[in-house]
C-alpha cells in the first residue's frame, strides 16, 4: 500500500504513455457486464458513461479535458447533490491521497473522487487495487476512450510503473 506521494522522473515518461489498454467505441458501452466493477477515469469519459446509462463504482475527475476546463462533469455532480472527496494531486504524481481515496471508494461502492490537480495517473491505482475483472475506462487525448479489464498482466505491467515512480521530497 502506498504511504508516500510518488513522482514519475522525466527520464521515465516515455513509458506512462503508452496505452495500458485498448480502445473503446462509445457503441460497446452497452456490452459491458453490469455485474462487474467498473472505474471511470477523466471528465469526458465519466460523462458519456453516465449519459449512457451506466453508474460506475468509482469515477475519477479533476474538471479538466486536455488541460483546458470541462465544467459539464463537475456541474452534473453538483446538480444532482452527489457526494465526492476531493484530493489533492499534482500532474506526473501519484499521491498516497489518491491512493487512500482510490482504496475507499473501492469499499464503499459508488463514489466520486475529484481530484484538485491532474488525475492523469489515477489509472494506476486503480488497476493495483481493483479486484480482478475490473472495467477501467479512461479518456486518451486526442484518441477518445480506452478500457482496461484488469488481469495478472495489466496488474503487472501497473506495478511495474509504480516501480518507475521515486519518492517525492
């Protein structure tokens, strides 16, 4: 379990941005089994997954799209009084915030996370603490969704970046 705020080092950047999964059709939304966990990553994606019907477990936003502001997510949660935490996270982080909040809303079921910063990484948290079989979608810039099914491979690859990861001061 993460207990320390995490930085990626310029030097290892490269590796964060490839795709850890794999395109998304907003028309393959509706063949998504409703029984299994599913993690919102990014305002855009958050929204047309709510537009669609579906109640993700745990959404993750920080009211920005391609660092520009995407206020329609965050004007949904708050019209509809929905409850969120808010975390602190700064781009190229990861911190033991997001970690701990990730963690409790994975126990708590349906919750909103909105993050204060960037939640660029939020993914890999997600993969580390989801249970198996997982449906992860989160938004790639400039391309549209991508949704990960966690498995031993995905956790790995997952773990393996947060090894890439140093301690910040």
């Amino acid at each position: 379990m993460q207990t320390v705020d995490r930085k990626v080092p310029d030097n290892k950047r490269e590796f964060f941005k490839e795709p850890l999964g794999v395109d998304l059709d907003e028309n393959d939304l509706s063949t998504l089994n409703k029984e299994q966990t599913l993690i919102t990553v990014g305002d855009v994606v958050s929204l047309t997954v709510r537009e669609y019907g579906l109640v993700p477990d745990v959404t993750i936003y920080d009211g920005m799209t391609e660092r520009r502001e995407m206020t329609e997510f965050a004007d949904l949660v708050k019209s509809r009084g929905w409850k969120e935490v808010v975390v602190k996270n700064e781009a190229g982080t990861i911190t033991a915030a997001l970690f701990e909040a990730v963690k409790n809303a994975l126990q708590g079921r349906k919750q909103i996370i909105r993050v204060e910063g960037e939640e660029d990484l939020a993914t890999i948290p997600c993969i580390l603490l989801s249970p198996k079989g997982t449906n992860i979608i989160y938004g790639w810039p400039g391309k549209g969704m991508m949704i990960i099914e966690t498995n031993d491979e995905v956790i790995q690859k997952a773990q393996k970046l947060m090894e890439m990861t140093e301690e910040l001061e």
